[in-house]
C-alpha cells in the first residue's frame, strides 16, 4: 500500500475500508491503492476486524493528531535545539533581569536608611552644639566653671577635691566634653552597623549570582537532556517507520502483490515512450522512420512490377518501358528513389 495511508475507517456493511490521509479527506480503499485489485484488497485486510477499527470521525481525528506530531517533531528535530537554546536564553534574561530588580530594590533601601542616619546624626550633632552653646552663656556655668579652674591652680585644693569632682561632674566643660564624645561612638556604632548590612547585602548578591548561575546550567543541562531523548525517540519512530515499511514490503513481495525492479537509465523514458505511443526524437529513429518507408515503397513497386508481369508486360502508355533480359522495369517515369 503507498505511504500516504495513515488510518483506516471503519467500513460500511458490504464495502471496502475507508483510508483517511495525512489531510483528513476519506477516500475508497480501493480508489486510493492502485494496481491492485479489490480482492487483493480484502484479502489484505481480512484479519482486521470492523470493532476493530475507529470510526471515520475518530479516523480523522487520529489523522489530526498523527499530522501535528509529525508536524511537531519535524520542527524539533529541525530547529528544536536552537528554539530550546533561544527559549533557555530567554528565561536565563528574565530570571536575571528579576534577580537584578530585588537586587537593587534591597539596595536602595538601605542607601535610603543610610542616607537618613547621616541626616539625622547632623541634626543630633548640630542639636548638641547649639545646646552646649546655650549653656555656656548660663550663670551657673560660668560659676562651675570658675570653682573648677580655682580647683584646678591651687595644689592643695586639686588634690583633695579634684576626684570628687571628677566623679559628680561639677566641671560643666567636662561634661560637655564626654557627651560630645558618646554622640560621636553612638553615630560610629550606626555607620559600622549600616556598613555591616552593605556587607551583609554584598555577600548576600554572590550567593544569589552564583545560586541563580547553577540554577540556569542546571535548566540548560534538562533541557539538553529533554532534546537529546526527543531526538532519540524521533529516530527510533524513524526506524519503526522503516521497519515497518520493510516488513509492509517483505508480505506484500510474499503475496507476490509487489516486484522489486532494478530500473537502469533510460527505462522510464522508453517505457512511457512506448506507453503513450510515442517513441523518442533522435537521429537513429529517424532513420529508422525512414528506412521503413523506402521498404515500404520498395515493397509496393515490386507487388506492382508481379502484376505487370503477370499481365503480360506489355509496353503501353502507362509510363513503364519493356523490361530486357528478364530485367526489372525501371518503375514510373518519376524514377525510384535511391536508399540511403
């Protein structure tokens, strides 16, 4: 049967299985293989039973089906690695595309946190000094701090109140000072801890390149994986096909419904010449044509010389001259023509 039959319907009662081909159409089994006759045919097909056999609808449907798979692995099997390649680009971009977005959305929310801690420790800096200032122009500081340089020139009074004051923090400069000094370790501590989550987010955005690159040469791998098995699974469906068709050949050669011929260059040529009644324009069957019409003529004067000569071979006005010594006339007053 021709390679075009994909599936065969279910036939009507007293008639030969309808074949659905690769567009769908239903055509007579009979109609569709040629050479071969309508026994043949059935003999063929008898070991299929009709419950065996789908429905014309469900015929085409399969028809369907088996048209876009072989439709689908032939664009594999075609561009299958580069649409794979072109699809694992693409979600390779878009994952980090995305990766990139959190990414800088993270940073710029602590470039944000640290923006407003330098904002606010220069307003706490500039807060502290206005007040220190304020506070030198009180009596009371100016009173502390004359009893504390008093203390400070006069030895005697230096050793023996110096650590008192020290301890209750009479000298309001002094007190100053040490304030101005913890200000400035509690803005250090809040750089270091602002740098310490940029760390943190640096370390953070590697683990992430290198997790979202593993990721990706992992995708890529299944992927290559996934084409490999198609493309071993379209060959094997190949040599199923040309299995198939090799033992479909095999029984119809047993059932001597099909003869293999060796055609040698120039059979088809001369055999669809001699099929169509036409023979090929050359030079030799030219002169063949040719040859056979002088035989031909040649044929008719020696017919009609036996009938002159049968009559008697008398000369008269019919254009031919008394043959001597048994001789043949020479023919017609045209002459004949000479062979090539």
């Amino acid at each position: 049967f021709p390679d075009k039959l994909h599936t065969v319907g279910k036939p009507a009662p007293g008639h030969v299985a309808k074949v659905i081909d690769e567009d769908g159409n239903v055509l007579s089994l009979s109609r569709y293989v040629k050479g071969h006759k309508a026994a043949a045919i059935k003999a063929r097909l008898a070991p299929l039973t009709p419950a065996d056999l789908p429905s014309v609808e469900q015929a085409k449907e399969l028809s369907r089906q088996r048209k876009q798979a072989c439709s689908d692995t032939a664009k594999g099997a075609g561009s299958g690695e580069s649409d794979s390649a072109a699809d694992g680009g693409a979600q390779a971009a878009l994952l980090r595309e995305a990766v990139s977005k959190t990414q800088a959305k993270r940073r710029l929310a602590v470039a944000i946190r640290q923006q407003e801690l330098l904002t606010r420790q220069q307003a706490e800096r500039l807060a502290l000094h206005a007040a220190q200032e304020a506070d030198k122009k009180r009596l009371l500081f100016r009173l502390r701090s004359a009893v504390a340089d008093l203390i400070e020139r006069t030895p005697g009074l230096r050793s023996v109140l110096r650590p008192l004051q020290q301890t209750t923090g009479l000298d309001p400069r002094e007190r100053q000072r040490l304030e101005a000094e913890a200000l400035a370790r509690r803005h250090a501590r809040e750089k270091l801890d602002i740098e310490r989550e940029q760390r943190v987010l640096d370390r953070l955005e590697r683990r992430e390149a290198r997790s979202m690159e593993r990721a990706i040469e992992r995708a890529q791998r299944q992927q290559l994986e996934r084409n490999l098995a198609h493309d071993a699974a379209h060959e094997a469906a190949q040599d199923a096909a040309l299995k198939a068709r090799q033992e479909f050949f095999d029984a119809a050669k047993d059932q001597q419904l099909w003869k293999h011929r060796e055609w040698r260059r120039g059979d088809v040529p001369e055999e669809f010449n001699q099929a169509g009644g036409l023979e090929r324009d050359t030079d030799e069957a030219r002169d063949a044509e040719a040859l056979r019409k002088y035989e031909a003529e040649d044929a008719a004067l020696d017919e009609f010389y036996e009938e002159w000569k049968r009559g008697g071979g008398i000369s008269g006005d019919d254009g031919f001259d008394t043959p001597d010594d048994g001789m043949k006339p020479e023919g017609p007053k045209r002459g004949r023509r000479r062979r090539r």
